[in-house]
C-alpha cells in the first residue's frame, strides 16, 4: 500500500513546524531592528563545532584507555588538551566581543539587480581574525575579513530585490571559528535600514514618447551646433557644473546657466496615459524612459497618476525620478 506525498501547501505547512525554524522564529522576533550592533555577552553565541565534538570524543577515548593502563603521561596529555580546548573556547569567544557591526545606508537599484550592503566592522582592541559575514539563511553568500587592532574593516554582501518597492534587509550573521576550529561563536543581526527597488527598465529599451516634445514655442534654427553658447537663463536644479556662467556669478553673485540650442531644443513630458498595460509594465516603460532621457541630455518631467514632477536634467533629477516610480502604488 503507498501513501500519497502531500500537497504542496500542506509540505510549506509542515516545514514551518520544524524545531529549527520554530527557533529562529523565536530568536528573530526577540532582537530589535538597529543599523549599529555591538558585540557582548548577551548577544554572542558558542557552540562546539562537529570537529569539537570529535576532539572531545577523543579526550574521552585517551581518559578512558589512561586509567585502564595507569598512564601518567596520558593522564597528562590528555588534561593538557583539554586545557587547551577550554582556552580555545575563550578565544573564540573573545574573538568577536566588543566588536561594533555598522551597515551604511543601501543605494536603491532596479529590481532584480544586486543592491550592494557595506557593513563596517570597528575593532576597539586588538586584532580579529577570520571573521565571517553572511546572510543567515544562505551560507553561499559568505564573505571573510580581518579586523586590524583598533581600526575598522569593511565587508561587502550584496541583495537582490525581487520586484520593485520598499524591502526589509535580509538578518545577517557574523561568525568565527577561530583559532582552532574548536567551537564556534555567532551573532544574529536584524538591519532596520530598507532598501527601495526601482522598476525594472523594460527591455529592449522603447523609443521616447513623441506626444512628450517640448510644450513651449518651437526652437528657431540656430547657427552652430548644440555646443554653441546661445543665451543664458536662472540656474535650474539638475544643471551641470559646465553649464554654470561662473563670471556672471562672480559678478552679480546670481546663479546662470548656460542655454544652447542643443539642451532647448526639446522638453519631454513622461506621461502615464502613454503607456499601456498593467501597473508593472507602465512602470517598466517609464523607468526606461527616464533612462534614456538622462542619457541623451533631454530636459523631461514625469507624470503619474496623482503625483508630477517638473522638467528637468541630471543625476539627481534622474534618481528623484526613480524614486517616485518605486515607490508609487
């Protein structure tokens, strides 16, 4: 007679009771959400490692084989061992306390792409050695760093975000099985800085909207190429450093920009009404939009549903575009 496996809704069900999972349920929820974490009693870990365990089976071994031939030297030997497994445990452990774990603020990405989380470790004594750092539920993500005396190193571990929008940082784990790989000391570190997604471009990249070209008078034909000076107007946001008339500054002390007819000829607007499909693919031709204006030097503003932003050029204009994307819902 065989017995049917059962579904998966009910295996995820099971899985969930597990002790292990049931644990870490329970450690997660007890440690609060903090960008700085510092290392001390109460929030390391030790435990023997499998190689632990075997040293310790042996000790048991050479004790029991001493006393049954009256061994002096094994006595000795083996109590010296033992001495030194207990010296290593308090290595291990000294081997991450007092150590501070600060996490810079993650820069978004588009989903799907690696955000990249820099994570300072600041060493007040002397030198660590053999420091792991990793996501705790992916052990392939482990990165090793030293830790100078009194200095500060930096570990880099990177998270993909699945899809567009606000997400929590993964809990990280640091630990070391230094020196001798007898135990093994850990700590559980929750972030509480969000990482934002950007939508992802839509692929291959759309041409711009016609419907966007410029809502102001048509540019005449102008002698020169898109280079030539052709007048100057208020500095706006998203202007470059080139772009600024430095001696009109120096003069008057009011910011001016340099206006060429390659930079006036044309003002796009991103418009949601000119995209079609769910929320998701609106969102998708958008970003690629706003791309490829920022590439080719286009002043262009952003309209969605509710929410507008004003023309405009450059890396900031770009990102505060980008943003609002993400986080539009």
């Amino acid at each position: 007679m065989t017995v049917a496996a059962p579904p998966p809704a009910a295996r995820a069900w099971l899985s969930t009771l597990s002790p292990r999972r049931r644990f870490r349920a329970w450690l997660q929820a007890r440690l609060p959400l903090k960008d700085s974490w510092t290392l001390g009693q109460r929030n390391i870990y030790i435990l023997p490692t499998r190689a632990g365990f075997t040293f310790a089976a042996t000790l048991v071994v050479m004790l029991v084989a001493s006393i049954n031939y009256q061994l002096s030297l094994g006595y000795a030997l083996t109590f010296l061992l033992a001495s030194s497994a207990l010296v290593s445990m308090h290595l291990t452990h000294a081997n991450l306390r007092g150590l501070t774990l600060h996490l810079r603020p993650p820069a978004p990405v588009h989903a799907g792409a690696p955000a990249l989380l820099e994570v300072v470790i600041s060493n007040p004594g002397g030198q660590r050695y053999a420091l792991a750092l990793r996501h705790e539920d992916d052990a392939a993500t482990t990165v090793w760093t030293d830790a100078p005396a009194g200095g500060q190193a930096v570990a880099h571990l990177s998270f993909v975000p699945p899809r567009r929008g606000w997400h929590g940082l993964p809990t990280l784990q640091l630990e070391t099985v230094f020196p001798f790989g007898l135990f093994r000391a850990w700590t559980v570190w929750r972030p509480a800085s969000r990482l934002l997604a950007w939508p992802r471009p839509e692929q291959p990249e759309p041409p711009l909207p016609a419907s966007g070209s410029s809502t102001g008078d048509p540019q005449p034909a102008r002698r020169g190429g898109g280079s030539e000076l052709d007048g100057v107007r208020p500095w706006r946001r998203g202007d470059t450093m080139r772009q600024v008339v430095w001696k009109k500054v120096a003069h008057s002390g009011e910011m001016v920009s340099r206006e060429t007819a390659g930079s006036a000829a044309r003002e796009l607007w991103l418009d949601w009404q000119d995209t079609t499909g769910d929320a998701e693919r609106r969102l998708a031709r958008l970003a690629a939009w706003v791309l490829t204006a920022d590439r080719e030097g286009i002043t262009a503003g952003l309209r969605l549903p509710g929410r507008e932003q004003p023309p405009g050029q450059g890396a900031a204009h770009r990102r505060a575009a980008l943003d609002l994307l993400g986080q539009w819902a």
